[in-house]
C-alpha cells in the first residue's frame, strides 16, 4: 500500500485561509512585476493598485491594512538604518494616490508619485512627511520643469517609463547639484536590462517575457543537481519506496538541504520539522511532495536571469494553488501549482517544453496548459500571466472568464506574495 493511503494529507489550510478578510480588496484590481538590481537579483516588487471604480477611490487606510498582511511593519532598534522597503506601490489614478499619501503609510512602502504631482506645491508640505517618516518616495518621469530647492532631495530614484528618454539614463539634478539615480521600467528582454544598467540605471521593472524562448536544436545536457531533482520527481510519480529515493537524493547534499528548508519554512505549515525525505513522504505523502520537488527543480536553474525567473515561477505556482484552492480537491490543487512553476521551465533550463515534458511527469491536463492547448488550467495561466503583466482590462477579462471577483483574484494574489517571502530566505 501507498505510504499516501497511510498517511493522508492534511487538512488543506492556504496561505491565503490564514489572511484576514478585507472588503477593500473587492474594489481594487492588483498586478506585479520586479524591480531588479544589476546582480540581477529581486530586490522589491512593485504592486500596481487599480481602483475599480474610476470616480470612486478605495478606502486608502483599508488598502493599506490588507498589504499590511504581507508585508507588516518591521521594528528595527534605535540608531539603525531602516531595512530597505520590499515593495513598491504604484497606485493608477491621482485621486488613490492623494489618498494613500494621506494615510501616513509607513517605512515598508516605496510610494511612486508622478512627476506633475510631485511639482505641484500643493504636494509638497505631504512630501516631506512621507519623507520624514521613513517612506520610501520614487519620482515617476522626469520634471518639465526643476524641483523647487530641497523637494528633489525627498526622492531616491526616478522612474523612466518606456520611451522616455532613450537618448541617456543619466542621474537626474537640479540646479542645486542634487541628483538621483534612475530606474528603468518596461525592461521585456534580456538585452533592454542589460542596456539599461549599462547607461546608469539603479534598477529596472519589468519581467523579460519577450525573449524567445528556445527552439528545438537537439538534446542539451542537464547540470547534475537538476537531473537529481527531475529523478526524485520521476521516482515520487511512481511511488518508489523511501529505499529507492533517499539515495538519489542523498547524492546532492545542496539539494537536501534546500528541499529540508521549503517543507520547513512557515509557508508550508507543517506541525513538526521535517528531517528526512522519509518523514517528508511520511507527513505529506508522495503528491504533495512531488509539488515541493517541483519548486526545488526551478530552484536549480543557473544563468543570468534565473533569479528573476525562478521569483516569477514560485509565484506562479503559489497563485495557481490559491486561484484554484478547493478543500475536497488537494489533487486540483497540486496541479495547478506544478502548472504554475513548469510554466517557466523552458527559459530556466533553456529547453523547448516538448523536451522538458518527455522528461518530467505531470498529468494531462496540466500538459495541456503547458503546451498551450487550454484545458482547465490554461484560463487561469493566462490570468496569471496578465496579473504580471499589470495588464488591468486583461486581468479584468480574465477573471470574470473563470468567474472568479476581484476579491478572490486579490486575496489569492497576496496569499501567494506572503508565501513566496516565507519560503524564501
């Protein structure tokens, strides 16, 4: 017998069941994207805040109660700087951003304010608070005209949107010698990140979605560690004994130890450390497993992008998980979240997905999606995909297509954020 009929699962309990209920989150439209450094490293996510009312803005001290689920307050000792802030807001639509602005959000956010707000000295006396209280502020396009003396001086970077001068990135100064660095959003591909750190940037926004993404050209050797993890993947579809298992493992200590820290990160809520992979297949039986090898494969990925990719793809897992959470359905579930993190799979590992998925197990319908042919989870990648790409009319299409409101879109869309920052160190 199984050791999954001997040890069931656990009752299903999301990131998203543990968060509180806000109400706001039914009137907003929510995306994501990255702001990367120029080790290429996700240093922030910038959240993109649609009202969905355009002539009615959201209770501003509400919204920022709900992201204050993910990322709280952080007490820091007296003297110390201030960790850096771990996410962006960039509220669409002036009347939300007056209103957040005046919500005395806290030293966690970044605030983007566009460049006519941010000369409009109606503005600046709530400026210099955010300022003062340890708000993050980010200029949004460069000024028509110079800041007054000390206003430049509150902001730390302006963001260029796409085709805003393409000429030069260079630190943006006023007459006073002040100046601030630029970050570059709308980066889709690997060239444009590469080209905008070159002339200057601080960081850039965006995702490199329109490389292309390879063709097939033969089999390519895959590095040891991956061709470990797809192994255990193989072996835990077949239900192979703990005997047969361990020892594939065991012959990457690295991967032991990085798939022991995901079954014990808060993120999973298991009620006791994981020690083994045999207490691992003991607790969650071989499915669930089988989703936490999923993540450790795209883990494993190495090249100059992969740490954006492998953010975009435990992130695309998580919220597959959440869009489609049922409590009778743990293998629906399951699914969705190897959908989610193979999704990115041919740009990890540089292979088309129709060689990936001769060498990976997963189920029918989630081969579908893959291999864009629909199913039941293709409607819900593409409204993963539109939420990544702050793309509001698609998000909006999207949702009402799988019948799911916005409140359901948002809370699993944080549930997802807040369990991708605790499985990540």
């Amino acid at each position: 017998m199984a050791l999954a009929a001997l040890h069931p699962e656990p009752e299903a309990d999301t990131v998203a069941d543990r968060m509180q209920d806000h109400p706001v989150l039914g009137q907003v439209a929510l995306g994501y994207s990255p702001m990367i450094d120029p080790q290429r490293a996700v240093v922030a996510l910038r959240l993109t805040v649609f009202p969905e009312r355009p002539d009615a803005a959201p209770d501003a001290a509400a919204l920022l109660r709900a992201l204050a689920d993910v990322w709280p307050p952080v007490a820091r000792p007296a003297g110390t700087p201030a960790p850096r802030p771990r996410v962006s807001l960039n509220l669409a639509g002036e009347a939300l951003l007056r209103a957040v602005m005046a919500a005395a959000p806290g030293p966690q956010w970044m605030i983007e304010v566009p460049a006519f707000m941010a000369g409009d000295p109606a503005n600046t006396a709530a400026l210099q608070q955010l300022h003062a209280a340890g708000t993050g502020l980010l200029i949004k396009g460069r000024p028509l005209a110079p800041l007054q003396p000390g206003l430049l001086a509150l902001f730390k970077h302006c963001i260029l949107e796409p085709g805003e001068d393409r000429r030069d990135i260079a630190p943006l100064a006023d007459p006073a010698g002040r100046s601030i660095t630029p970050v570059q959003a709308g980066a889709c591909t690997a060239a444009a990140i590469d080209a905008a750190f070159q002339h200057g940037a601080a960081a850039v926004l965006g995702w490199p979605w329109e490389d292309e993404t390879p063709a097939a050209a033969g089999r390519s050797s895959l590095p040891s560690d991956i061709r470990t993890v797809m192994d255990l993947i193989s072996g835990v579809d077949r239900e192979d004994p703990v005997g047969q298992l361990e020892p594939v493992l065991r012959r990457d200590p690295a991967l032991a130890f990085r798939l022991m820290r995901y079954l014990n990160s808060p993120a999973f809520g298991l009620p006791v450390e994981v020690n083994s992979l045999g207490h691992a297949l003991m607790l969650l039986g071989y499915q669930r497993l089988k989703r936490w090898l999923a993540l450790l494969l795209v883990s494993s990925a190495k090249g100059p992008n992969s740490k954006v990719l492998i953010c975009a793809a435990v992130r695309r897992g998580l919220l597959m998980e959440e869009l489609g959470r049922d409590p009778d359905d743990a293998e629906r579930r399951g699914e969705m979240f190897i959908c989610g993190v193979f999704s990115l799979l041919p740009r990890l590992l540089r292979q088309p997905m129709a060689d990936l998925l001769r060498s990976v197990p997963v189920p029918e319908r989630v081969q579908q999606a893959l291999r864009g042919d629909g199913g039941p989870y293709g409607a819900y990648l593409d409204l993963v995909q539109a939420i990544e790409q702050e793309a509001l009319f698609d998000i909006r299409e999207h949702s009402e297509r799988l019948l799911l409101g916005p409140a359901t879109v948002n809370r699993a869309l944080l549930g997802a954020l807040k369990a991708a920052g605790d499985i990540e160190p």
